[in-house]
C-alpha cells in the first residue's frame, strides 16, 4: 500500500511534547514510522507521551525552554545522541490574557520568551552545519491572535505575529541549505488553553466564537495532521508560509 507520509528513518524533533497538540503531533509521527525527541518541561507527561507512541526508539528530555541561553547545548546532545534531525516542530507556549493596564514589562518578555525567543534560538541551533539532514522541514506552532487577536491578547498575539513574521524571512535565509520553513495558524482547540477560554468566558464566549470559527473547535488530530504534512518530504514547495487551520476563523 502507498503510504502517502511515511517517516521511516526521519528523526523529528518537537518542542512543547508533553500535552495538546505537541503530543499529538509526536504520536502522530510515530504511527508513520518516525523516530521523534520530546522535549517538555514536565518529565512525567513526557513519559505518558512517549507510553502513547507507537515503536520504541523515541527519546525524551526534560527541558525548560525558558532557558533560552541553553537550548544550543540541548540541541547538541540531541544530536550527539540521535544523529542530525530531519524535522522540528515548536509546539511550546502560553497564553496568559490580560488587559494592557495590568501587562508589565515582565509579563511581556515572559510571553516572548517561550513564545518566540525559544522558537527562533531553537530553529538557530537546529539548523547549524551537521545539526541537520538536508531536507528538514520546520513547523511552528502560532495562532489566529497573531492576524486577529482580541481584548486581552495584546502580548499573545505580539508572540505569535513574531513567530509568523520571522519565517518569511528565515525562508529566504534556509533556502539554500535546502530547509523549508511554516507556521501554522492554529484555531480554538481543544486543548488546556480552550479549557480556560472557557472557564474565563462561559457559554456565551463559546457562542460568539462559534460565530467566527464556522467549523466548530478543532481537535488537536486537526492541527496535527497539518503539522505532520508540513514536516514531510512531500511539503517541499512550501515554506515561509503562514498556513490557517482555523476552522474558517480567519475567512471573514
């Protein structure tokens, strides 16, 4: 049988492993025969990850990657230890509303710190000479805040419109080593983040947002199954794009 996405012998990195979507995405990649490196702050849900996945050569490291000035060295054993990647997902963030009253200069570099700084120093380090197999594909992970963002959001979607902004230019840098480079504008998935949307605006929330995202609320096999193409061989006359998977949120 043809097998339109097939891994086999692709080692693929994915940052922010350890619930949601990055989750998803690795356990997605090991049911195509990939090998995947998690990497998560949490060790124990990185385990459950890895207890999800399919095959048994998949590792995992416990990571802060608020830590901006250590993902260099963390990249380097990854490759010490697994050999050049093939792949990058950045699937780590958060999301913390607040109105601009209350947005300290702390609070913001917080939010660019996981949400960008760590991506673009991840996607640095990843793609040094011998880091890296020809053909890598890197993915990373934003939001419908980065275009459309709402009340409260203001330092999410800065976050998130840095990381959309940034590949158009990495694309053009990339090119000539043969790496392609995406975001993903991820819609309101089911995730933890959805669970406090939820929480913070009640049904009517719900409703409004169901207004805009016309094809209800993602799951995260959604955004997965976008993600996992975009890391593929097959996604290779695509980069420095940022790609809507928003259930329609962003059309009107």
């Amino acid at each position: 049988m043809y097998n339109f996405l097939d891994f086999t012998k692709k080692t693929v990195v994915v940052a922010g492993a350890s619930s949601g979507i990055g989750r998803q995405i690795a356990i997605t990649l090991s049911r195509l025969d990939g090998r995947v490196v998690l990497i998560a702050r949490r060790e124990e849900q990185l385990k459950e990850t890895i207890a999800m996945m399919e095959g048994n050569n998949h590792l995992y490291y416990p990571a802060d990657l608020n830590n901006v000035d250590e993902i260099d060295a963390l990249i380097k054993k990854v490759v010490v230890d697994v050999g050049s990647i093939d792949g990058l997902a950045y699937c780590a963030g958060i999301s913390r509303p607040r109105p601009l009253r209350v947005v300290s200069p702390e609070a913001l570099e917080n939010m660019m710190k996981i949400n960008f700084f760590s991506f673009y120093e991840m996607v640095r380090s990843a793609t040094k000479k011998g880091n890296y197999n020809k053909g890598m594909r890197i993915v990373g992970l934003s939001s419908t805040a980065s275009p459309m963002g709402g009340k409260g959001q203001s330092a999410y979607s800065a976050s998130k419109a840095a990381m959309d902004a940034t590949v158009h230019v990495l694309a053009q840098e990339l090119a000539d080593k043969d790496i392609c480079i995406n975001t993903i504008r991820a819609g309101m998935t089911d995730t933890d983040m959805y669970k406090g949307f939820l929480k913070a605006r009640g049904e009517e929330g719900k409703e409004y947002l169901l207004t805009k995202q016309i094809l209800g609320i993602a799951n995260v096999q959604d955004i997965a199954n976008a993600a996992v193409y975009l890391l593929s061989p097959k996604a290779r006359f695509i980069t420095g794009a940022n790609i809507a998977v928003d259930g329609g949120y962003t059309c009107h």
